[in-house]
C-alpha cells in the first residue's frame, strides 16, 4: 500500500483530517506516521479502541486530554544532568495534574470502555513528586517552602531594602540643593541622585551615568553603597539556595524519567485514539464485522469525503464472485463506487469506523491497489496507456487471494480490439491468483466475458432513461448501457448524426450469428464457506445473486435488494403484420421494453410508453423481438 495508490483513493485526505483532531504533538506524530495494517489482530485492537472512544464521546463526558505543551523537549533532556528551571518544572507539575485526572476519568468508565480503561493502569502521576514541585513552585516561581536557607535569604533581603529606602530618603534632603531634581531613580541596578554637574564635589558617591546634555551626573551616595553591597551579597546567598533547591528537584525528577517517558506515550496514544473516535463521529461510522475471508459486503455504504449527501452504495464481492465489472454511462457513479470499496478497506484496516450500514462485512487485504484517473505524465513520459500498464505492472507484482484491485476505464487509451483482449487476458490471470477485482468498463466483449465467466459477475450503475439522469445505485446481475446515443441528442447533437451512429453500431448489438447478445451474468461459482472466524452474527452471505432460472414463461429475478419478482415474458408482435397500438416493444437503446401508445408518423416516429412516460421514438429504434 504505497502512498502512489493511497493518493488514487484519497487516503491521504481522511489523514489530514485526521491529523487535525488530534490536540498534542504525540498525537499529531501518531496521527502522521498511521498507515493501514494487514494484521488481522491489530486491526481488531484498532477497531476496538475507536469503537470504545466514540462511545465515550457519544456519552457526552467531556475527555481531560492535554496539549502537553512543552512536556516532550523537557522529557527528552532527562538522562543530561540538566538543571531545570523554576517554569520547566511548573509545567511538569501541570502535566501530572492533567495525568493524573485522565486516569480518574479512564478508571471511571471501565464499563463504557473496558480495553482503553486499562492503558491508564500502566499511568503514574507520581503524586510524591507533584506534590513536592507543587509546594515548592507557584507561578513559575520558587516559593520560601522549598527551603529555610532560600527563605532566610529572602528576609534579609527585605530587611536591606527597608534600610536603601530609609537611607535613600535621608539622602534626598542632605543634598537637596544640589540635585537637579528632587527625586531618586535607578541605573545598573543602583539608586541615584541627579546631581547637577556643578554640584559634583558635594555629593560623595560614585557616578552611574549623565544625562544627554551633560548637565546632570547621577549619583550613588557611598552611605547608600554600602548598604547596595549588602544586599548583593544576600541576592549571591539566594540565588546560591534557589540553584541547590532546583538541583534536588531536577535530581528528583530524573530518577521518575522512565515513568514520566511511558506516561507521554500513553497520553500521546489517548490523544491518537479519540482523534480516530472523533474523526469517525463526523460521518456517523460504524464499526464493520471482521471476516477471516477477504470478502467485502458493503450495506448502504458513504464514500466520506462526498458528505451524507451521497448516495449509499450495496455491493458485495468476494463471497459468489471474486470479480465485478461495472458498467454504465459517464458520469454515472462508476469511479465513485470503485473509491469507495477501496477507501472504506484501507479505513477498516486503519481501525476507523466507516459511513456504512449494519451487515457491512470487510476481510483484511494484504494489498489495496487501484488504477483511478489516466496517469499522464510528461515528466515521466507516461501516456494514459503506459501509466495503466505501469499500475498493472505493480498489481501483478503482488496480487493474490488478500489483494483488492480496482481498475478504471479497462481498455481505455489504446486500440480497442487490442486493449479489449488484453484487458480479459489479465482479467482472466488476476481470476486464477484468486484476487478481488472491481473494473469498471464501456466494452461489450469485457461484458460478455464476465457474464460467461465463472467467479465473474457484471453490474450496472442505474439510469434514468426518461429523464437521462443517473441514480447512482449498483445494480448486480446485469450489464449496464453506456447511454451514449441519448446522453447525446441531451445535448443536442443533431438527430441525423446520431441516427447514422446508431445504425453503425446496430451490429455490435448481436453475435455472429445475428441473435441478440446476452449480457446478464448467468456463470456458475462455488461461494466461499459462510462460517467466518469472528463471532457469528447471522451473515448469510450477499443475496444479490446474478442467476435466473426460466421456466416456461415465468422469470425469477433478484433485485437490486435481493428481493424475488416474477414477470410474465410477453411475446413481441409477430414480424409478419404491421406494429398495432398496445404492443410491446424492445427498445435496445433504453435496454428495456415499451408500449406503444400512438403509431408512427409521416416522420416515421412512434409514441412509447416506458415506465410510466411517454417517449417518441424513431421506428428504426424499436424491436419486435423481446429478450428472454
């Protein structure tokens, strides 16, 4: 699974997304590394802890993770000898509080959470430890607890700066006619006098500075001296007591470093869980059955990144097929639905919950290979074929039963006599190694080939022939028209153009025998077993069967959701009397079958009814003879 193909399928982008529900940079860092795993087992742990998080959010309780903002440069200087600051240690203490709080509430909702509950166990929030900084630092400040030494210091200190002040005052009115002004500032950490220049000789002291002029010389009185370098030396004593009180601390807390290093990963996991959790609540995701085949069952499934305005795909393969060929117009939902198989595996095997109904069924794949978009490069200079073939290339490299390829557009951007049989060829090598494969196609020989191959099954997206629309529903059993010729006079084509083009392309409709060709997947295969390695939860296996049996004239038929009809197969009017009103009619166009409502014009048109609307067609669309 190598980024190249993640890209085709937009992994990339659920990545981003969910890089950006993490809080931490651990859990940015897990977020970023993260790639899908072929581990069953993993990926059952992975499922487990999302499912277990989502529910904990769905509680409502708000989660304590932490930022833990500066944590990961300080722990990696333990094991140095450094000595920490008054702030570093601050926001250690901090982060124990935010530690030991994660652990109350984990150890709160063992029932909700059983499996993530208990990664708090291995936690310690050192409570000695944070007890010791919280008391000896408040406000990145070392407080007078953390020593009596450090606190007697300090009280001198006070006591100094009282006598500066008393002295300082007494100052003011000893040289009070020399001063330029009557009062005292600081320079260099010093109080001074501003002493006019002429006055210089009566004011004893040392000179710190002048002002820009030269009129004025501030100066410290040498009584006031004396008492400055007393207060000096009990600023060397405290800064001597702080530098020991650090030491212990730090020392103290290097001897916790290996907790404190497995209490980051584990917060950093927590903040990586709830991330998947979170992400995952956003398109209402569930957590899909694990098979120990590489099946895939998709119920009423959402590609995520097209909102829940998209329409929900049911589709299965693996189970009676290992092949599904997909057909249908443009823009009618095939690529979508391609994306969609392959995202929403490697999302299963990334431990998300996916925008999928209940019965959704995935096995794990070993590789998750897609061959999307036509891959022109100029820098490499790779045509739309080449790069097809480079991406085959790479499939056949490592296909086999736990592959899931997805191909795009089989046969496209070459001859198509030649791209068609080389399309079947690899169809038929990718069927023997036994890998999934979803293809998407405008073909009718790649048609024929999977209605007649065994472990191949054809599907269409459906379309609205009235309204030339696509409904963007996967039908399985049938193969589906390109549409091109109505898409077409949509859009305005002149009628004489695609009227030529239609009579040009009446002969692809039959075999050489001139009988109509049969598209419908009719191919026996035997269906893998049913029983499956997790619990058993009643799955049946995928009902979407592409079979009919035909007896006499009563059809069976399973629809799009499995249920069974059955239809009367009228008989087309007889070729050898005129088309009356009431008749049916097969239109090879629609692919489906009409009732004439009006007959043909001096235009030579005729009025059908299809599904419940009028169309007018040209008698050269319409046929007498109606499927079997």
């Amino acid at each position: 699974m190598n980024e190249i193909n993640l890209k085709k399928l937009e992994y990339d982008k659920i990545k981003n997304q969910l890089i950006a529900f993490t809080v931490s940079s651990g859990g940015k860092f897990l977020a970023e590394r993260h790639q899908p795993s072929s581990d069953e087992a993993v990926v059952k742990e992975w499922l487990k802890e999302t499912t277990e998080a989502a529910a904990l959010l769905q509680a409502g309780t708000s989660v304590p993770l932490s930022a833990m903002e500066g944590i990961e440069p300080f722990l990696s200087d333990l094991g140095k000898g450094k000595i920490y600051t008054e702030r570093e240690l601050g926001h250690l203490a901090n982060w124990l509080s935010s530690v030991g709080h994660m652990k109350r509430y984990m150890n709160d909702k063992r029932q909700i959470a059983p499996t993530i509950s208990g990664y708090s166990d291995s936690m310690n929030d050192c409570p000695a430890m944070r007890e010791q900084l919280e008391r000896c630092i408040r406000n990145g400040v070392l407080t007078d607890q953390a020593s009596a030494a450090l606190a007697d210091a300090r009280k001198h200190m006070m006591l100094t700066d009282s006598k500066i002040e008393r002295k300082v005052s007494q100052t003011l009115t000893k040289y009070r006619h020399s001063l330029q002004e009557h009062l005292v500032s600081r320079r260099n950490d010093h109080y001074v006098l501003p002493v006019k220049r002429e006055y210089r000789k009566q004011v004893p002291g040392t000179v710190w500075d002048e002002s820009a002029s030269g009129q004025t010389v501030f100066i410290e009185p040498d009584d006031v001296a004396e008492l400055h370098a007393e207060m000096q030396m009990w600023k060397a004593v405290e800064e001597r007591e702080r530098m020991i009180v650090l030491s212990g601390l730090s020392e103290m807390v290097e001897s916790q470093g290996e907790q404190l290093k497995w209490n980051l990963e584990v917060m950093a996991s927590f903040d990586f869980i709830f991330a998947r959790a979170k992400l995952s609540r956003t398109w209402d995701g569930i957590r899909v059955r694990l098979s120990a085949h590489p099946i895939i069952k998709l119920v009423d499934a959402r590609h995520p990144l097209l909102g829940k305005a998209c329409k929900p795909l049911s589709v299965s393969l693996g189970r009676q097929w290992r092949q599904l060929i997909i057909t249908g117009p443009n823009a009618g939902g095939k690529t979508i639905t391609l994306k969609t198989m392959g995202l929403l595996a490697l999302m299963v095997q990334s431990g998300l919950l996916i925008p999928a109904g209940e019965g959704t069924v995935f096995g794990i794949f070993e590789h998750v290979l897609a061959d999307v978009g036509d891959g022109q490069s100029i820098e490499h200079s790779l045509s739309t074929f080449s790069a097809h073939m480079a991406t085959v290339k790479e499939m056949f490299d490592v296909a086999g039963r736990r592959s899931l390829l997805l191909l795009d557009e089989l046969a496209a951007g070459t001859d198509p006599g030649e791209g068609i049989a080389l399309s079947i060829a690899l169809l038929e090598e990718l069927l023997e190694r036994g890998s999934l494969v979803a293809a998407t196609t405008h073909f009718n020989e790649i048609k024929r080939f999977a209605a007649q191959t065994p472990g191949c099954a054809n599907a269409r997206m459906a379309f609205d022939p009235v309204t030339l629309r696509s409904l963007y529903r996967l039908e399985i059993g049938e193969a589906g028209d390109s549409f091109a010729f109505a898409i077409a006079r949509r859009f305005g084509l002149p009628e004489h153009v695609v009227a030529r083009a239609e009579e040009r392309a009446t002969t692809g409709d039959t075999d050489k025998n001139g009988e109509r060709l049969n598209l419908e997947s009719k191919a026996a295969f035997i269906p893998l077993p049913e029983e499956d390695e997790e619990e058993d939860d009643g799955f049946e296996g995928i009902n979407e069967s592409p079979a009919k049996e035909h007896n006499g004239r009563q059809t069976t038929v399973s629809g799009a959701g499995g249920e069974q009809e059955e239809f009367d197969a009228n008989q087309g009017p007889p070729a050898n009397r005129p088309l009356q009103v009431g008749d049916s009619i097969w239109i090879p166009l629609l692919k489906c079958t009409g009732t004439i409502q009006q007959l043909e014009n001096s235009k030579d048109e005729v009025v059908v009814e299809v599904m419940g609307k009028k169309l007018t067609l040209s008698s050269g669309q319409l046929s007498r003879e109606l499927p079997l």
